[in-house]
C-alpha cells in the first residue's frame, strides 16, 4: 500500500483539482485504519505550511467518511480560502451545503465553480443536480442528473436523485423508472 499511497500524492501534485485521487488517498488510509494517524499528518504539515489547499482537501474527505460534516466543511471551507477555484473542495462543501439544505445560494455558487473547472466529472454534475433540486429547479437538476448518468451509469446515488427531481416535476412513470434503476444497481 505504500506504492500506491506514493503514487496517490505524485498524482494530486501533478494535478491538484482531479478529485478522484483525493478520494482514493483517503480510501486508502481509511482502509488502513489510519484516518486519524492521516489527519494528524495533514494537521502537521499544514501548521508547518497553512497555504496549502490539498491537505485541507484531504482532511475534509476523511472527516466525511467518518460522518464528521462540520469538520470536513470547515476544511473544505479553508481549502476555498487559500484557493477559491478549487473545484474538488467547492463539489464538496456545496453538497454539504445541498445534502444540509441550508446555504443555498453558496451551494449553487460552489457546485457551478466545481462545474466550470470539471464540466465532465459526473460527481459534480450530480451535486449541482442536488443543488438545483434543493432550490426547487427541477428541470435543470434533471438535465444534470442526466448528465452525470451519461458519464456513470452505474451510480445508485444519481439514479435515486434523478427519480426524486421527476417525482418533484410530476413525471411519475420517469419517476418510478429511475428509483427502480437505483434499487437494482444498489
């Protein structure tokens, strides 16, 4: 696992606004068993240099695997501070915001700064849908929920939301289609 922990922190350095190894990295100190050994590593290092948006990005992930939303926000929160257009922290805190249902014109600005920067990421897609179904704009959520099962089709999540947005518009055949899809994917 150290191979792949190295080959993790190579990839976020190279490109510091792909989310997937963010993901991963925290997965795998997860996995480990090492998620609070990992935040106390970034801890570390961002007391040594606070200017850094990927360890808060990293601390954040962990801290909502751990369920722990008001720190993960507080860290994707100064992830934005030391970078404003990092699009891996700002899909997150929007969801948090989104998922919360509280905060939703920074919601929407962040989902549509994560979009701008990853306009093929199905995660953000998704958490711009959710945004927009938060706000009651169920034909844009649609079309993102759309999007995102373009690129992930296999996501249960998107599925699920899809099925929510079209009961909220009426559409009760599309509706039961895709709530009936999530079931079967997960």
């Amino acid at each position: 696992t150290l191979a792949a922990e190295d080959a993790l922190k190579t990839a976020i350095q190279k490109n510091p606004n792909l989310m997937r190894p963010y993901y991963s990295l925290a997965g795998l100190y997860l996995r480990d068993g090492k998620a609070e050994k990992a935040v106390e590593q970034f801890n570390t290092l961002l007391a040594v240099d606070p200017k850094q948006a990927g360890p808060h990005m990293l601390v954040g992930v962990i801290y909502d695997s751990m369920g722990k939303f008001d720190l993960s926000e507080k860290h994707y929160r100064a992830a934005l501070d030391i970078d404003p257009q990092f699009a891996p922290a700002a899909n997150n805190l929007a969801y948090i915001l989104a998922e919360g249902d509280r905060d939703l014109n920074d919601a929407l600005k962040f989902a549509q700064i994560a979009k701008a920067k990853l306009p093929e990421d199905p995660s953000v897609l998704d958490t711009l849908g959710w945004v927009y179904y938060r706000r009651g704009i169920y034909d844009l959520s649609i079309a993102e929920f759309r999007g995102s099962l373009v690129k992930a089709p296999d996501n249960p999540t998107v599925a699920y939301h899809l099925g929510l947005a079209y009961a909220k518009k009426g559409e009760t055949d599309n509706a039961r289609a895709e709530l009936r899809r999530a079931i079967e994917l997960n």
